[in-house]
C-alpha cells in the first residue's frame, strides 16, 4: 500500500486527478461547480479559500523547505560558486518569459493582460523532474541540474507573488505587515530559546504572518515562507532536492517529512479548485501564457546558461548545449504555481480561465522535450 502511495505521489497524480476532475465537472455543470468552489460552506468558508489561502501555505512552506536546506552547508546551492551556472540559467528563466510575454502581448493581446506577466515565471518542481527522469534517464546530470533551476526560480516566483500580485479587491495595507514581523520575531525567540518542536513556530510564527499578510491584503499562503527558514536544522546536508534523510531528525525536517504526503495528497483539492476552466475560455492569454513559458523558458535557460560558461562557470559534467536546450523546454512546465499566480493576475473570468489554460498546456512541454530529445544527438 505504502509502494502505491508513493508511486501515485512521485507521478502527481492526485494534482493531475484534482485538475481532470475541474475540467469536466466545469465543462458538464458550470454551476455546480462554481458553486462547490466559491459558495461558502465549511464553517463559513469557501473551497477555494480553505484551498488557496489555507492548504497552500503548507504548500509553499515545503517549497521553502526545499529552498532552505538547498542554502545549508552541504546543500545543493552551497557554496553558490558550484551552482553559478543554473543559478544565471535560473535569471533566464525568469526575464526570458517576462520579455516574451510582453512582446507577445504586444501583438495580440490587451493592456489588461499586462498583469500577467508574473504567470509563466516560475517552473513546476515536481513535473520538471518527471520530466527530466523521462527524457534523460533517473541519474542524468540535467535532473539535478533542473531541480536547481525549479526550487531558485520557485524563490523568486514567491517573491513576485508577495510583492506584484496583492489581494486586487482591496487596498494594500502595509501597517498589518507588523504582525507578519512580530511572527519572525516570535521564530527567532523560539530558536533561540532552543525549541525543538515545530508546532510553536507554525501556531505562533505561522498564525502571526498568516493574520498579517491578510490583513495587509497580500497573499497568505506565503505566511510559512518567511518562518520555515528558522526553524533548527541539521549542521550540514546530506540529501539533494528532493530527497529524505531518514536521519536528519532536526526541527526543518521533522516539518517537511511529516507534512509533505499531506501536501502531495491535498493537491488534489488545489488542482480541484484552480484547474476549473471551460474549454471555450481558449484566448489570447492562453498563447501568451503558453509560448512565454515554453519559449521564453527554453531561451532563457539556454542563453544565460550559455552566457555563464562562457564567463567561466561549466554545466555539470556530462551537460552540453545539447542538453541546456532541452533542459530550458523542460523547464517551460509552469503548472502548479502558474495556475495560482492565472489567479491572482487577473479578476476579469474570461482572463483568468484563459491565463490558466495556458498555465495547465504548458505541461506539452514535456513531449515536446522528449521528441527534441529522439531528434539530436547527445552530447559527448
């Protein structure tokens, strides 16, 4: 059972089950769906709220997780002088879709979608390593290579989130951050009073920030992302992204291996709440938001990965341009954090469901890896 468990997580297949099960229930009964989603009903709250407001903060806390012990001694970005490279391929991924989106937009698209150019700059960790695994084989350097990638510019595609995308119903109210302070502040005394267990930091950090990033009108999934990172943690890593040690028994991943099947499992309930998309909301957001992605991401990763070996910093033994290529097509997989961010852009439905369409086609960058991949030669 456990195996099975494992293999439905490692697949994401409850997120692609949440997101299937979206598309048809929309497309056969709209209203019923809307009315599951956005009616309040669990103790006054709405599916979408528990989901996005509520669920996701664990979301990006395990993100934050990733991130965090990737920074440690022993980590896969520690020192940064071995992991130059994808981290100037990484600034590629991010201004390269932001340039393409703005030029796409340009001709085709409104300044009302502007706003969206936040959408395709982050890469979804878990497909891109599927991905990865299924173009290049399990052990292949590009794997590694591109979960670097994913977790640095899934930083910064939180950082976008927290500063370009507030609540767009109301007014920032940047007073209420205090309260988000006052919770770093409650972390710190925390750690530095030497407790172990996780659960004051999340109740008492985590409520702190949570209460002040709603009230300052800014997203509050993000509340764990600035507490995770001082939670106590092992004195050196010796896992890669992705990966347990089953005797690292620190505070940070105590946190992470106790809640991430939870987070993995409850996809389904983001994919369920965000993925609802009619078929005929096909626009163009759609492309702008699916070429920015596949386009903007594989020129990016490929140019300033280019950029950085030219300056001194080699790829990974066994990496060519061959394989930056086809590891910046792979990283044009937005999904997950794309579809938060369709939401968050635009307000206007027609927008928004055309936006998240094109977060949720962008997955075709994977096939598109895998034929590219059949149709060159490998690097030496």
């Amino acid at each position: 059972m456990k195996k099975r468990l494992n293999m439905l997580r490692e697949f994401s297949v409850p997120l692609l089950a949440g997101v299937v099960t979206a598309l048809f229930w929309i497309n056969l009964d709209p209203h019923g769906y809307h009315s599951f989603v956005h009616s309040p009903s669990i103790a006054g709250l709405s599916f979408h709220f528990i989901t996005n407001d509520l669920f996701m903060v664990l979301f990006f806390a395990i993100a934050a997780v990733e991130i965090t012990q990737s920074f440690h001694p022993g980590g896969d970005l520690n020192p940064l002088k071995k992991a130059l490279n994808p981290l100037f391929a990484t600034v590629g991924g991010v201004t390269g879709p932001i340039i393409v989106y703005f030029c796409i937009n340009f001709l085709i698209g409104t300044p009302a979608l502007r706003h969206g150019w936040g959408i395709p700059t982050a890469t979804d960790i878990a497909f891109a390593w599927l991905a990865a695994r299924l173009v290049f084989g399990k052990n292949h350097p590009v794997v590694s290579f591109l979960l670097l990638l994913a977790v640095a510019d899934d930083a910064i595609g939180l950082a976008i989130i927290a500063i370009f995308y507030p609540d767009p119903h109301l007014s920032a109210a940047p007073q209420w951050l205090l309260l988000t302070a006052g919770g770093v502040f409650a972390a710190l005394a925390l750690r530095w009073a030497k407790i172990r267990n996780y659960w004051p930091y999340i109740i008492i950090g985590g409520g702190l920030s949570w209460a002040g990033l709603f009230n300052a009108h800014l997203h509050p999934a993000l509340a764990l992302v600035f507490i995770i990172p001082l939670l106590p943690h092992a004195a050196r890593e010796r896992k890669h992204i992705f990966e347990e040690d089953p005797d690292d028994l620190s505070t940070l991943a105590r946190f992470e291996h106790d809640w991430k099947v939870f987070v993995d499992l409850g996809l389904f309930m983001f994919g369920l709440a965000n993925a609802g998309v009619e078929f005929t909301a096909v626009g163009p957001a759609t492309w702008i938001v699916l070429f920015s992605l596949i386009v903007g991401k594989t020129l990016g990763v490929f140019a300033f990965g280019t950029i950085a070996e030219l300056f001194g910093y080699q790829l990974p033994k066994g990496m060519g341009r061959r394989e930056l290529f086809l590891a910046g097509v792979i990283a044009g997989i937005g999904f997950t954090v794309a579809l938060f961010v369709a939401g968050e852009a635009f307000v206007e439905p027609g927008a928004q469901g055309a936006a998240k369409m094109g977060a949720m086609l962008s997955i075709l960058a994977a096939p598109l890896a895998l034929l590219l991949s059949k149709l060159s030669k490998p690097s030496r």
